[in-house]
C-alpha cells in the first residue's frame, strides 16, 4: 500500500481483555518495527521483525506482550489481561531494508490509541 | 545506553521566524539519525535522515546537522509558517534494529 495502515485507530478495553493491533507495512518492506508512545513522550521501541523473524523483543515490558509476524507481512501486537499503565499509542514502522540499513528511514502509521478503563 | 534529549520542550514563535531546534544524544555510535513531524492525533512523518558519514541534510526550507562527536543534532527550519506548529522529535538509529527517540519540542507558529 501507499502507507503504513494500523488498525483499529481507537480501541477501549476494561482491564483484563485482551486485545490485538494491527499492522500493514509498506508493501516489500523487509522490517517491521513496534513503538509505545505514552502521551506527551517520544516513542519507544518494543520489538522488531526482519521478515518474519522476531529479532528483538527487549522493549516489551513484560509477558503479557505478544507480536508475531507469520508471512513477513502483517504484524500484530497483542496484549493480555491489560492493565491501565498500558493506556498508550501504539505505532508501527516499516523500512525497506535491514534494520542496521544505514539509510533507510523509517516510515510510521497513525497508530492505535488504546485506552484501558 | 542511548539517551536522547530535545531542547526547548516547547517553542513559540511568530511567522517568518527561523526556528532552531536541538537534539542530543549520548553515545556517538550511531547508524544514522532521524527528524521527524508529529501532528495531534496522527503519527510520526519523516523529514530527514542523516547517515553517520553525514554532516548536513537538506529538503527545501529544511536543513539538519549533525555533529557525531559532540552527540548533538540541530534542525534549522526558514522562514516558519503557522503550517509548520507541530511536534519535532529526533531519533537516533544505534542499536540497528531501533530508534531511540527524544521527548520532542512542540512547536507554535503564530501568525
């Protein structure tokens, strides 16, 4: 596609559900990248696909976080037994190239504002 | 482990000021760094990205630097326009597979 396609864009949950985010990289892009963006803060990295091989998950803040990306193309996040510390936006990236490529930017989604009640 | 700051957190200027944003960051070992834009309720927009071997980044009222071994990034925008308030965070690419990202400065442009 054109762009970076999250969805949904808005997701409300009572603490506990779980929830699933998704992501639709530019089309081709080998690498995919998951950001938390807490309000009023700059993002931060929770993990990384090259292709469909997760290569780091350190920023995942605990084991309630999931993301797996199958075919090497759509990814999903998911979160289980949420809490309201995980009140965030979540954001995708894609880039075409390794994650080491020296000049390939990183091109992000809208987002999912998720909001835990 | 990679620290990035932005100063000022926030700015405001009149129409046609230049602005001068900056960014710094800990340790110089970096693949390259990243400007980017983020409007209220939307995500984050590319504006530049300068590779480690680079000094300076251009694209039209933009300019970026970048002095790796004092850890410091400046983002030079002419001439602003009330079109140009947003938010500007930099990123740097350290590890290879991630940004580290500053708070951003959240800029207002008033006409």
């Amino acid at each position: 596609g054109a762009g970076v396609s999250q969805s949904p864009r808005y997701k409300v949950a009572k603490r506990g559900q779980d929830v699933a985010l998704r992501c639709d990289p530019i089309s081709g892009h080998v690498s995919l990248f998951w950001y938390q963006q807490a309000l009023g803060q700059g993002p931060e990295f929770l993990t990384y696909f090259q292709n469909e091989a997760q290569l780091d998950k350190s920023g995942l803040p605990s084991d309630r976080f999931f993301a797996e990306r199958p075919e090497g193309s759509v990814s999903t996040l998911k979160i289980q037994r949420t809490q309201q510390e995980d009140s965030a936006v979540y954001l995708c990236a894609s880039s075409n190239g390794p994650g080491h490529a020296f000049d390939q930017p990183q091109h992000f989604g809208d987002g999912t504002r998720l909001s835990i009640l | 482990k990679q620290e990035v700051t932005q100063i000022p957190a926030a700015l405001s200027v009149p129409e046609g000021e230049n602005l001068v944003l900056n960014c710094s960051f800990t340790d110089s070992a970096i693949y390259n760094l990243q400007w980017f834009r983020q409007d209220p309720g939307k995500g984050l927009t590319s504006l530049l990205l300068i590779q480690s071997s680079q000094r300076e980044q251009t694209s039209g009222r933009l300019n970026a630097s970048l002095d790796k071994s004092s850890g410091r990034s400046t983002l030079y925008i002419a001439a602003s326009q009330p079109g140009d308030s947003a938010t500007y965070l930099c990123a740097v690419n350290a590890a290879g597979n991630k940004l580290t990202f500053g708070g951003g400065t959240r800029v207002l442009v008033k006409p």
